[in-house]
C-alpha cells in the first residue's frame, strides 16, 4: 500500500495557541541585562522561510540511514504515560509509542487518527467516535472503545495522580465517579468495540483539542494497577505498550531513549527503523548536528550564537510562532508571596520587552494572560504590566516594604525581602540573572537555585514542597483555556473563583459567551497574578537536510513520522 503526505508546510504556518499541562523547561541564554536590540539579520533571515523537503513515499522508498537521533536539552524522567506525564520529554516519547483519537494537519485542521470519523451533536454536548478496526497494542492485543473509555475515565478517579481537571470535571457524572457515589462515568459510553461517546454536562466548544492532547491508554495493562499507584508503577512507565508508530526499547537516564519502529503501524510501518531521543546539550548541539551526531535538535536561541553555526553549514531550521512561553510561577501560599501587591510588584521590575528583544533576539511576542493575544476570545481590557520600577516599588510600599537601611533591599519588621528562584540549569542560567538584576533595581533580593529540571518540576509537583518562585515553560494548545490547567504549579487550583470562572467558560455555548467567560477568566488570572507570562517565543528545529518529510505542524511534533526518511 501506498503511503503520501498529502500537504506541505506553508510559509509562516505552525501558530499553536494556548498553554498545554505538559510543562517544559524554558531556555533563552542572555547577557546579563539584555538591551531592546533588533533582531540580527541572519536569525531574522530564517523566520518562515523553511518548508523542509516534501515527497511521495511509495512502498519503494527506503530511507538511507536507518536511525534518527533526536537531541533533547533535557533528560526524560521516565514518566511514559499518556495522561501522568508532565515534562515535555517525557510527552515526546509517550507521542511516539501512543497514538490519539486526533491529531493536527499543517494547515491547522483536526484529522482522524485511531478513529474513522467522529461526530458533534448541535450543541456540542456529545462526541462521538467511531474508531478505526484491526489496530493492535504492541504486544498483540486488539485496540476497543474500552481502552479509549478506560483513558477518559481514569483521569476523572478520585486518586488519579494530576488531579481533576476541567475537561475531567466537564464529563456528565464525573463529580460523582470523582466522589466516590457513582462506580463509572455515566458521560463515557462504549456501544460497542469500535464506538464511545462522550457526553458533557454543558456545551463544550473546546472538547476536540483535549482529545489530540491525550494518546490512549492500553487498559489491559493498566486496569490492575490501581490509579491511586500508577506514579509508582515504574515497571510500567518505563515499559510503555501502545499503538503508535514506534515501540519502546530502553531508557537510559539523563543519557537517552531508544524506540524501534513498529511494523504493524495503521498507518504503514516507518521507514526509519529507529528513533532515539538523545540529551544533547547547548554548548554542544550545534556541533553534533553538523557532524552528524544527532540529526534534529531544539534551537536553544534565536541569538546568532545559538545558530550560526547551522547557518554557515546550510543547516535549515523550521520555525513555529509563538509556541512556547517562558512564565514566572508564584507560591501563591507563601506568606510574602499570598500577597497579590508583592507579585505584581515583580511583575512590573520585570521588563518583558528587553527580555524578547535580548533574549530571544525578537523571535517572540508578549502577553498578558495563559493565552495567544492573538485568540478571539484575548480580552484586550488586560493590564499589560508596563515596566515600572515606580509602580513596582509603589506596591512594595503598600505592602509595608520600604528600604530602612539604605541597603539597597526594601524591608519589613526588620527583614529584607529576599526571595529563591528555583530554575533549570544549563537552559535559563542567564533568564534568571536577568531576572534577578530587575528585581534588584526594584529593591527585592532574588536569590537563584539552580537544579536539574525533573528536580524543579518534582518540587511543583508536590504542593508541601516549599520555594517562592520558579521559571517553567510550556507548549501551546490550538484551545482556549488551556492555561487554566497550569494553576497547580501556583497552589491555585483550588480557588474558588478561578475554578467558577474556568467552568463557566469551559460551558460557554458559542464564541460570544466564549470571548466573555474566558475573558472574564483571563481579567481574574490577569489581576491576581498566580504566575504570569514573561514572553512567548517561537520554537525552533534546526535539522539534517537529508531529512525528507520533517515538517512542523501546529501542536505536532512528528507529523507524518512514518513517512519520514533520509536520502543520499
């Protein structure tokens, strides 16, 4: 059978939109404090203008090297799970062995995956999906609608280990199954082996990008866990069994990952037998590519040391707008830090422009909420915390800070305010030396604690763990209130206002009611600062121009991997 990429990557495309649970780690080197320079014009030159090599693949098409290594700038945590991963690293692995209902073409439209076709009912309240037929987990066993039922429901469990979120909580009888009152789901229904539905509670506009967001879970494997133990269920993570293009083959940490590609694929054995996400990191990347030591790799700046070395040896590089974003977390339980004056006083040290204009070398944009600016639904009554370092230090003063001694640092009671900012290092060491030079000027001493990323995200993750600040980054969501997700790196899941707000917008029956319950939402979020966003910045893929068929999709990191190969 004939395999074909059926469309090409157009000129700028590749806008994702709206803030994913998956966390990553940010990475813009800087000097110390950046100035608002232009972009330079050899990374202006890249902006948009590589399509990648696209071509028919026939059942003749072999690829000319055999491997692809993938270079990572952080090490996955070993977190193979569809719907318990949290880093970036872990979810580039799990979106290989798995495969979802949907996933995203290049020219932003939903395309069936593990299902044939799907419907919406008039008011979006039910989904349903009717799933492709002969589709077989890696190890042999038939995929059903009970897998993809079992996926849904487990995340709305009582003891499921990344809470319960909106899209969870949405589902008709959710609140309680979650309760403990009810022993399923009554909005998830399998009618037979190759259909489920799902049915909301209120109209649910935004249901669709949830379903490209979470790859289906094999039940047999896991229904004899329970859900509350799946996070210690390490045999099981580290050996992950799904449907997807490639099969898990070892995990080494902090060094790499090996997949083996799957020759039972639904969608045509890959022509790359193997596919290895290799630590690669930002002092070395660019050589490794031009030598050949890893074949794709993250632009770690936009800056012209981050990518003349590509450029000077014709290696192209894809461009996604807008992304990513870098944010500041808040512990928004601390003492100092429950008082809302005291983080947007942070917030307006920070000079946000600077820092897209050094850091990133313009390839960003701001914003002033967990969303694109340039979603329908942005409000655009937001406060858009213009530098000030009178306004910043104002606040302080209305918080009872003032610098006593003439150190420099604003007090109270005798005590300077002095904050840790925890960070990844070797991807945000100079970030946060920015960061803390803004905050100085404002008279708030940041003190930097650098650890390895799955150690920062491990403190997030645990809500008794104590830090102040932290530098975390996500990837964005083609939805509207994804950003919401997010709340419980702040301690701010549990607002009452902000979980009103977010279900409220969640069941918003048209874009009308959408644009003013998300902005409702974006204005709270907006004002109370729980964690905010310092810039977006585009993501870029410098890659070995062997390489046919690399192209970068909204929301896809490996769109068409299968089809993809290496010429000679």
């Amino acid at each position: 059978m004939k395999k074909k990429i059926t469309k090409v990557l157009s000129t700028g495309l590749a806008l994702t939109m709206v803030l994913s649970m998956a966390a990553c780690g940010s990475k813009k080197p800087a000097g110390d404090t950046p100035a608002a320079t232009s972009p330079s014009s050899s990374a202006a030159a890249v902006v948009g203008t590589d399509t990648g090599k696209v071509a028919e693949v026939t059942d003749e098409t072999v690829s000319a090297k055999d491997t692809l290594v993938w270079g990572s700038k952080a090490g996955a945590s070993g977190v193979f799970h569809p719907t318990l991963q949290y880093s970036n690293y872990d979810r580039e692995v799990v979106f290989l062995v798995y495969d979802r209902l949907l996933t995203k073409d290049v020219d932003d439209n939903y395309v069936e995956s593990l299902c044939d076709s799907y419907e919406i009912n008039e008011d979006a309240t039910v989904y349903t999906f009717n799933l492709k037929k002969d589709i077989k987990w890696h190890d042999g066993e038939a995929f059903t609608a009970e897998d993809v039922a079992f996926t849904y429901e487990t995340t709305c469990h009582p003891d499921f280990g990344k809470g319960y979120d909106e899209f969870s909580a949405a589902l008709l009888g959710a609140d309680a199954y979650h309760d403990g009152t009810a022993d399923h789901v009554e909005g998830i229904k399998v009618i037979d082996d190759y259909t489920v539905s799902f049915t909301f509670k209120a109209p649910y506009l935004d249901a669709l990008v949830k379903f490209i967001d979470k790859p289906v879970l094999a039940k047999h494997i896991w229904e004899g866990t329970p859900v509350g133990k799946w996070g210690d269920a390490t045999e099981l993570l580290q050996n992950p069994v799904g449907t997807g293009p490639y099969k898990f083959v070892e995990f080494v940490p902090d060094q790499y990952v090996k997949l083996v590609a799957n020759p039972d694929y639904f969608k045509g054995e890959p022509l790359i037998k193997n596919f290895i996400f290799k630590v690669s990191n930002k002092d070395t990347c660019q050589a490794e590519l031009v030598n050949g030591d890893i074949d794709v790799t993250e632009v770690r700046t936009w800056r012209p040391d981050g990518i003349q070395t590509f450029l000077d040896n014709n290696i192209p590089i894809a461009e996604q707008l807008d992304t990513n974003a870098t944010y500041l977390v808040f512990d928004t339980t601390d003492p100092i830090l429950s008082d809302v004056r005291i983080r947007q006083a942070i917030i307006y040290a920070m000079n946000r422009q600077a820092m897209v204009d050094g850091l990133v070398a313009g390839h960003g944009s701001l914003s002033n909420a967990l969303m694109k600016p340039s979603l329908s639904v942005y409000p655009d009554t937001l406060n858009t915390y213009d530098y000030s370092i009178e306004k910043a230090q104002e606040l302080l003063k209305e918080a009872g800070y003032e610098d006593t001694n003439g150190d420099g640092i604003v007090d109270k009671d005798g005590k300077n305010l002095a904050l840790t900012l925890q960070y990844s290092t070797g991807s945000n060491d100079e970030l946060v030396q920015v960061i803390q030079n803004f905050a100085k000027a404002a008279g708030i001493q940041v003190d930097l604690v650098g650890q390895d990323f799955n150690t920062v995200l491990a403190t997030l993750k645990d809500s008794t763990a104590e830090f102040d600040m932290a530098i975390m980054g996500a990837t964005y969501r083609a939805n509207m209130g994804y950003g919401g997700s997010n709340s419980w790196m702040s301690r701010w899941d549990k607002d009452p206002k902000e979980v009103e707000l977010l279900n409220a917008a969640a069941a918003s029956k048209n874009m009308e009611e959408a644009a003013a319950n998300y902005g409702a939402w974006c204005e709270y979020d907006n004002e109370m600062t729980p964690q905010f966003v310092l810039y977006f910045y585009n993501q870029g893929y410098a890659y070995n121009p062997k390489l046919v068929n690399y192209v970068v999709a909204p929301d896809e990191w490996f769109y068409n991997v299968e089809t993809w190969y290496f010429e000679n």
